[in-house]
C-alpha cells in the first residue's frame, strides 16, 4: 500500500533538501530533539555529511527530518522534526528507520536520542524499540545490526521490512491470530514465555494452496518484529551435494545474524521426501542438521514453506525440527466479505463472498481491475464514469479462484493430518 509521503537519506551528493529547508522545518516544528543540541550542531552535522534523512510530500515539499551525529559506536540523534500539518501518518517511524540502516553503514551499533517529555515525535521512538531511560528522558537502542550483520543480509538480498505489513494482510484473519499468538508473541515477550517456561519458535513450516499469502505472512512477521527478512531461493541452492553445501553454508553465515527471519519457500524442492526422490538426500540431511543448529541460538527464526506438507520428507516433520506447522489456507467466506469490503466498493460484501469460494487476495485484485475496466469501458462510450455492483459480480464471473475444488479439498485433508499449532 503506497504513502502520500516519500523517506530519502539526504545525501553529500544532489541534496534532495537543502540545509536551510531543514533548520527552516526545525524551527516551524517548534523544537528538536531535546535540549542538549543546537541549531548551530544540527547545521554542521549536515554540512559534514553525517547520517540525516527526510521526508517529502508528493508536491516535494519537506515534513519531516532527522539528523543525527556518529561517535564511535554510537550515534546521536540531533534533530527530529514533522511538519505540523504531517503528524500522526507514520513519517516519524520511517525516518528513524532509515536512519538506523544510515548509522549500521557508518559503523555505529547504537542509537541515542534526548526527548523532551511530551515532545512531538516521542511515540515514534518509543515504536521504533528505543528504551526509555528514567532522569533525563534519554532513549537509547541498539541499532537492529552491527554492520557485519548488515553486510551478510544485504549480501543475500535481505532487508528490514517496512513497518504496516502486519496491518496490510486482509483475509486471513484465522492464520493471522495464530500466527500472532504461536510465533510473533512469545517473539516478541521472550520475557514472559521463559517465565512460564514457553520456548519461542525458531522453526516454523507453513503449507497452504499457490496464493494463500505464506511469503507474505513471513515478511510480515519480520516487519511486526522489526527484524530483518532474507529469503534463500530454493532454485538458486542447486541440488545434491552442492545443493546440500550451499545450505549449510547459507545458514551458517546468516545464523550469525540476531534478530532473522530466515524464508525458504518451495520447501518441497529441498526437502522433499527422500522415498519418492533419492535425489533429494542430501539436502534433507543437511537441514535435519542445520535447522536445529540454527534454532540453538535465540533472536531467530527459520520459516518454511510449501503447496503440499505430504510430498515433505516425514523425518522433517517429526517433533523436535518444525517447532510449528501452522495450514495457510483460502479465505473462508467470512475472510471473503473482508476482502469484499477492501477491494470492492461498489459490490455486496455479503453477496460477492458467497460466490468467491476459492478466491485469494491476489483473485479479489483481478476482480477490482476487470470490474473498473467494464465501467471505463461504459464511460468511454458516454455512461457516467462509475463501478456498479452489477460490473463487480459480472467480474467474478469472469475470474477463475486460484483454489479449486480439488485443492481445497486437498489443503482440508492435510490440515488435518499434519497441522501442529
């Protein structure tokens, strides 16, 4: 879902704010980052080139900045400040987030920042997991990796999901509340499970139909966690013993990293079982090996993925690999009226599910597109420019759900047999 607003690193090289929209920004703020810096601090830290980022409306206007000053390990915010006319949209979480990555890059592992109390822009670093220190209101955070971290999962086309994709996943309210109970919570209150004695997951299989949204929901439990998110591509592994060698020494570098969600989707291609395909034995061997070694340090979580949990090799299914094997299916009717009211405006939720069984999200999209295609068409002649709920049922009509009887069917029989919650 796009922003009305775009976050850029303001760099040494065609600014895309000059200093002074940033001091001007500052003072119609009314303040920045607490008492202990100034203006005077602020405009040498730019014309330095220190770690500084801002936000831009659409009309390239600035409303946002934060400007911050590397020291050893450390880096200190200077200057935060939100236009007044642009609060409460999420800028503030997102320029701190961009600054993180800026300050991981200039080697520093920790983020500090004097807050007023009060002071506009303090939720944003309370939501971005800075520490709130009694005395004088300093919150501190290490940064979410040190630059060697950082390294390896940008080597392996990693990154730190945006924040909202948690939010963002519409018609899968069921998976969704297990997820959020079985995985991101006892992730996120570490405290509280080892307090009554519950291990939070490390290993987690997800199965589901094409299109039920298991990528999604990985990357989404990264964002909600505010860890970083590297997807190993089964095709790019290889097979047999190189295939097995590129595994292992894929999750072993990236087991260096606190604070992972490590995605393979297609398990089936890795993992299948080795009585239909012997081929597959060596990689089956390397992830009995290396799933529990990667799930033996804390702060990381392996999530797999697959269509079928059947064609996975049973000794990876046992207790003590997945610690988690949680079915992903289609939306059910009341998840179809969601999607409805997301996606079709001009549509009876209500009516639109009962005739959508089998349909995805990524299928409720499709319908939206010929649904307006049919009224542009209208409008093109001379109709009034509008989507109808009759062009929205005529568009379902038009669409084949991405899960058919069959795999359903399917899906409800291996839900059965295979699901550990």
């Amino acid at each position: 879902m796009s922003t009305a607003w775009k976050v850029h690193t303001l760099g040494d090289r065609d600014p895309v704010a000059p200093v002074e929209d940033v001091v001007r920004l500052i003072d119609l703020a009314g303040t920045s980052t607490g008492a202990a810096y100034g203006r005077s601090d602020v405009v040498e830290a730019l014309h330095e080139h220190q770690p500084a980022a801002v936000a831009l409306s659409p009309a390239g206007e600035l409303v946002g900045a934060v400007v911050a000053r590397v020291s050893g390990p450390d880096a200190h915010v200077l200057a935060f400040a939100l236009h007044p006319e642009w609060r409460r949209r999420g800028i503030g979480s997102a320029l701190l987030r961009r600054l993180d990555q800026e300050v991981i890059h200039r080697g520093a592992c920790r983020l500090l920042a004097v807050v007023q109390a009060g002071q506009v822009g303090e939720d944003a670093f309370v939501n971005q997991g800075f520490t709130h220190l009694e005395g004088l209101h300093l919150y501190a955070r290490d940064a979410s990796m040190v630059p060697e971290e950082l390294a390896l999962v940008e080597r392996f086309g990693g990154t730190v999901p945006a924040d909202g994709l948690w939010e963002s996943m519409k018609g899968f309210s069921a998976a969704k509340e297990i997820l959020d109970r079985r995985v991101v919570a006892p992730l996120a209150h570490t405290e509280l499970a080892e307090r009554l004695g519950l291990r939070p997951p490390a290993a987690v299989l997800l199965f589901g139909p094409p299109g039920t949204g298991k990528t999604s929901f990985a990357r989404a439990i990264a964002s909600r966690l505010s860890w970083a998110f590297v997807e190993l591509h089964p095709s790019l592994l290889g097979q047999g013993v190189d295939g097995a060698r590129a595994l292992r020494e894929a999750l072993s570098e990236l087991g260096r990293v606190d604070r992972l969600v490590c995605f393979i989707d297609e398990a089936d291609e890795i993992a299948s079982d080795r009585a239909e395909r012997p081929d597959s034995q060596p990689l089956v061997n390397e992830l009995l090996k290396a799933v529990p070694m990667f799930k033996s340090r804390p702060d990381r979580l392996v999530v797999m993925a697959t269509n079928s949990v059947a064609a996975i090799d049973p000794a990876l299914l046992r207790p003590g690999r997945f610690d988690l094997i949680i079915p992903v299916g289609p939306p059910d009717e009341v998840e179809r009226a969601e999607l409805a009211t997301e996606f079709l405006a001009a549509g009876d939720p209500a009516e639109v599910a009962a005739r959508t069984p089998g349909f995805t999200p990524a299928d409720f999209a499709l319908v939206a597109q010929r649904a307006a295609q049919l009224a542009f068409d209208r409008a093109l002649d001379g109709e009034v420019p509008a989507v109808t709920g009759g062009d929205v049922l005529q568009a379902v009509a038009l669409t084949r759900p991405s899960v058919g009887t069959a795999s359903a069917a399917q899906f409800a029989d291996e839900a059965e047999r295979y699901a550990r919650l």
